[in-house]
C-alpha cells in the first residue's frame, strides 16, 4: 500500500515539473541578456545571480539578437511568435 502512495507522489511531482518555474519580468530579462552581451558577463553567471535556467536564458539571447529589445516587447504579448 505504501508503495502505491510513493509512486503516486512521484507522478504528481513529474506533471508539476516545469509549471512551477519563476515568471520574469521583461526588465528582467534584458537585463540578465545585457549583462552578457554588452557587459561580457558569463551565462552561468548571469543565470545564477538572477536564479534563471540557463534553457530560458539562451531563449531570450536568441529573441533579443533577432529582434532586438524592440522585438522583445512584443514577445510578451504573444511568446509563441518566434519561429
């Protein structure tokens, strides 16, 4: 019985996983993106110091190179626009 109630806990912690992540705020994001693009700061340490996943991190590198910050703000209107 027991056992059943562990591996019931463990599904339930995989269908949470990734829905429970930091929503950040634009500010936010071009400021960890700057810090390594203008001001030369390694990713790691960037996403460390702003608590960010590297995955999400190198995301919004890729969206700020092409479309700029300009480009950046229409992303959080509608995030699944980049192709």
């Amino acid at each position: 019985m027991e056992e059943g109630i562990r591996v019931e806990q463990k599904r339930a912690r995989r269908r949470r996983a990734g829905k429970t992540g930091k929503r950040y705020t634009l500010q936010e994001r071009l400021r960890a993106v700057r810090l390594h693009l203008q001001e030369g700061y390694p990713a790691k340490l960037v996403c460390e110091e702003v608590g960010m996943s590297t995955h999400a991190f190198w995301y919004w590198v890729k969206v700020y190179r092409q479309r700029g910050e300009a480009g950046s703000f229409e992303m959080m209107a509608n995030p699944c626009s980049l192709a």
